[in-house]
C-alpha cells in the first residue's frame, strides 16, 4: 500500500523557518521517502505505508518537542502505477 501524507506545522514565521518546521523537513527527507515536497504552507510526501507512518510517527513526537503548537494532517491512500493501469482498461 502506498500513502501520501500533507501537513503542516505552527506557529508560522515568514521570516525565517522555526525550529518544528526544520525538525519536520529533516524528518521527511531523510525517511526514504518518494516525491517528497516541503513549502512554506505545506508539506506532502508519499512512500510505502510502513515508512510513511513511521514518518509521521517521528513528524509528530519531534516537532512538538521542538516547539510546534499545532501539526495538522492528511493521510491518503493511493494508487499503485499497476493497480490505475490495469483499472483504466
């Protein structure tokens, strides 16, 4: 199964990155996973489940710890490359 999680972190500062949201896009970047994207307003990354919750797992004790006071997400279900090939035939 693969996912694809989107979140973010807060408090935003414009100015410069705060500590929970460079803690978040280490965590993301180096969990292995594929098509990772990290902005100023949100954040996605996709992979196999057991790395994507693992990923969120980490996202979540380690940017409270470094200062987050709130991290909203979104985990999604999507399809394998096979699976929407063989469903468009």
């Amino acid at each position: 199964m693969r996912l694809r999680v989107e979140f973010t972190t807060e408090p935003f500062d414009l100015d410069e990155a705060p500590a929970h949201a460079v803690v978040a896009r280490e965590i993301v970047t180096s969990a292995g996973l594929d098509a990772v994207d990290v902005g100023p307003f949100g954040n996605t990354a996709e992979g196999g489940a057991d790395q994507v919750l693992a990923a969120v797992g980490a996202l979540l004790r380690d940017t409270l710890e470094a200062g987050a006071t709130r991290v909203s997400l979104q985990v999604n279900v999507i399809a394998e490359a096979a699976e929407s090939e063989g469903s468009a035939r």
